[in-house]
C-alpha cells in the first residue's frame, strides 16, 4: 500500500503547525477522516495554517495546543483525546525542536531537547496506545544524527558539556531507541512501530541549527507518510525510504535497559 492509496478513520499528527508537520498534515487532510493536530502555539496564533491544513482535504480537523515543555499538559491532552475518539489508526510523534543556543531547563526538571523530542512523545504514546485500532501505526520521527550521538548514562540532561548538537542528536539518539524498545513491547499486538529519517528538509528546525539546507519540506512529508505505509517489520528505521540499521548506541543492551528505566523513573507518575 501507498500514501496514495491510504485512508485512515482517525489520525494524531504531533508537531503540526510547522516545517515537515505542516507539510504531513496538509496530506494527511485528503486520506484521513478526523485529524488532530498538536503544536505549541495559542490557535489563534496559527489560524492561518489550521486553514490551510483544512482547506487540503475533507477531514474535520481539530487543533491542540500542546506545550511539550510541560508533561503535565502532554498527559492533559492525550486524555483529552481520549475522550474525544473511541480510535486510533495512526499516530505521527514529529514534535521536535533544536538544541537551544543555551541549555535550558524544563518546569519538570528535565533538559528541554530531551524532554520534547523524546521524553514527551514516549508520555503521549503512552496514554494514546489503549486507543490504538487493530491494524493501527505509530510512526516516530527521528534522524540520522542519532548515529554521532552517545548516551551519557551519567549526565542524561547535559549539565556538562551542552552543545545544541550534542542535545539534539542525543534526543534523536533516545527516540529511536525508544521506538526499538516500544516495538519489542507491543510484541504480537497488531500494532506496528516504525522510526525513521525524514532526510535534510528546509525547515525552521533545521534553518535553527545549520541555516536553510535541504530540500522542501514536501520530500520530509512524503517520507514520514511512505513509513505509515511501508510493508515493513515492526521496530524497523527507514533513512531514504529504506529500513536500515540504527547506530551501534542504540542497539547496545546496556543503553537499552538504561534508557527504559529512565523513561520509567520520570514518565511513571503521569501514567498512574
């Protein structure tokens, strides 16, 4: 099956009102029933692109405003969402920003790269998954710079040594050993978990950490909605729309056991 050949009842698209989001969403429009957005802004900071995204396709499109600088309001709204649909078929986890030029501490205590790239889409999972369809698909986007990353097992937040590339490859290093770990959790559920690369694309994002580099954010779009699509095994990663290996890092067992037990000691209240 192709993007082109996809419809979806409901679909959670995460990182919506910008850059490779945006340009998914706008897609997604036309092949999904009810759409849910999240983006960090007030609505009606965005109304203009909510527009656009509605004016792409029939699906009825409902906006969250979501800061996931905040795991408490993450957890908020995917109760709230919870509450809304009785359904998931897909979920797209594309939030993200860059390491700031500066670290930055969250309300939560944890460093800002790693609680929205990674610690707050693990949480939302988390939350969504009891409302996940048979057949449904969660995609995780992440990034080839997870391959120059390492885990600081002692250090997880980089109170030493920040650099804005070292907190953006570590975040993406920990999502797509999280989407591993998650695949290996859902086991035999008819559940399919899928990370990739979305490739360089033109985004704010990227415009933030190396200046405007890439192709448009289209090319990202058509790669995240080729890996809700692709017939793959779940925990696969896909770069160029080709399931490949992930870094040495990410498959270590000492990593893997160490990042689950993270995730557990600072997701775990937010769950119960």
């Amino acid at each position: 099956m192709t993007a082109g050949d996809a419809r979806w009842g409901t679909v959670v698209l995460t990182g919506a009102t910008s850059g490779i989001g945006e340009a998914t969403a706008r897609q997604l429009a036309g092949l999904t029933d009810n759409l849910i957005v999240q983006g960090p802004e007030p609505e009606d900071e965005v109304a203009e692109v909510l527009a656009g995204i509605r004016a792409s396709g029939s699906a009825h499109v409902r906006y969250l405003p979501v800061d996931f600088t905040s795991l408490t309001a993450v957890a908020a709204a995917a109760r709230a969402i919870r509450a809304a649909v009785s359904t998931i078929d897909l979920l797209i986890n594309d939030a993200g920003v860059p390491g700031s030029p500066e670290r930055l501490v969250t309300a939560d205590g944890f460093e800002r790269t790693l609680q929205v790239n990674a610690l707050a889409p693990a949480l939302f999972t988390r939350l969504l998954a009891p409302a996940l369809g048979i057949g449904a698909r969660i995609v995780n986007v992440g990034s080839s710079a997870h391959r120059v990353a390492d885990f600081d097992l002692a250090d997880p937040d980089l109170a030493s040594g920040y650099t804005p590339v070292t907190a953006y490859s570590r975040a993406k290093l920990a999502m797509v050993t999280w989407s591993s770990l998650l695949a290996k959790e859902f086991g035999s559920e008819p559940v399919t978990v899928v990370a990739l690369c979305p490739g360089l694309n033109d985004t704010p994002l990227s415009t933030a950490m190396a200046g405007p580099i890439g192709g448009p954010p289209t090319v990202g779009a058509e790669r995240v909605l080729f890996a809700a699509t692709a017939d793959v095994r779940p925990g696969s990663y896909l770069e160029g729309d080709r399931v490949v290996l992930t870094s040495a890092a990410s498959r270590n067992r000492g990593n893997r056991r160490w990042l689950a037990e993270l995730y557990l000691r600072r997701l775990s209240r937010f769950v119960s």
